[in-house]
C-alpha cells in the first residue's frame, strides 16, 4: 500500500512539473499571452498610421489643395506673381 502511495505521490510531482513548467505549460501560456496583447497594441498603432498615411494619399491624389501645400512646405514653390520670403534665424 505504502508502494502505491508513493507511485501515485511521485505521478502527481511529474504531472505537477509538466503543468507548470515545461514549454506547453500554464506559465508559458501566460507569457505568450502577454506578448500577444503587446504584439496587437503594436498592430493597432501601425494600423491607425496606415490609415492615416492612406487617407493623405488620397487627399494628395484628389485634391490640388493638399498637392500645393505640400510643394510650398517642402519644394517652396511659389505661384505666379507671388514673392516668396524666407525667414532666417540668426545666432545670438
């Protein structure tokens, strides 16, 4: 009887340890859950900027506007009969 208690005392460390501890384990669930909610607010902030970038693509293929604001920032592109002033910050 004493044997038998023993086997099934030593069964439910082995079993406990594999629950616990190996690479398919209760822990390691855990972790790859927390990886994976860190992974999607990742997503989820790389999607909104897609969203984004695709809505300014758009707004640059359809409208002049947008086209011309973005060559005046950039290129500094002026219209006929415009002046075109620079303003220089000087070290003191």
């Amino acid at each position: 009887m004493k044997f038998l208690i023993a086997l099934f005392a030593v069964l439910f460390l082995v079993l406990q340890y594999k629950l616990w501890f190996q690479s398919d384990s209760v822990i390691a669930s855990i972790q790859l859950h927390r990886e994976v909610v860190k992974e999607q607010k990742v997503n989820d902030q790389l999607s909104e900027r897609n969203q984004k970038l695709v809505a300014k693509i758009y707004d640059l293929q359809h409208t002049k506007a947008s086209t011309e604001a973005l060559a005046r920032e950039h290129i500094g592109m002026i219209k006929p009969g415009e002046q075109y002033y620079q303003f220089v910050k000087t070290e003191k």
